[in-house]
C-alpha cells in the first residue's frame, strides 16, 4: 500500500475544512435554536445572528493548524 505524505497546503487545507465545518454547524444551530424560540413564543419573525463564519473559521484554523504544527 503506498503511502502518500501531505504537503503543508493539504494539510492546512483540511485544517481549514474542519474549521469551516465546525463554524458552520454552530452558526446553523443557533439559528434553529431561534427560530424554535420565536415558533414558541408565537413570534412570526425572528433576527438572524451576526455572520462572523470566515472570521471565525480562520481563528478556529489558526488556532487548530497551530496545535498540529507542534512537535
């Protein structure tokens, strides 16, 4: 079986993936988390949340890319 060892672009693309993954999944969650709100308090509209995912998924890449570049 041949091994294949990632360069420093692929791996700081999947580290960038899980990042946007994970801000993704947080974002879409608090935004049914407030629509479940406002359907139970019988509110016809609700605000969505500010939408900080690139900022955010960067800072999470960073810090994730940064834990992996350790030795």
């Amino acid at each position: 079986m041949p091994t294949h060892n990632k360069t420093g672009y692929e791996i700081r693309l999947e580290v960038l993936q899980m990042a946007v993954s994970l801000v993704n999944d947080r974002y879409h969650q608090t935004c049914h988390q407030l629509q479940y709100a406002a359907e139970k308090s019988n509110d016809k509209s609700f605000a969505l949340p500010v939408d900080t995912r690139v900022a955010d998924a960067t800072a999470i890449a960073e810090q994730l890319y940064d834990f992996v570049e350790k030795k």
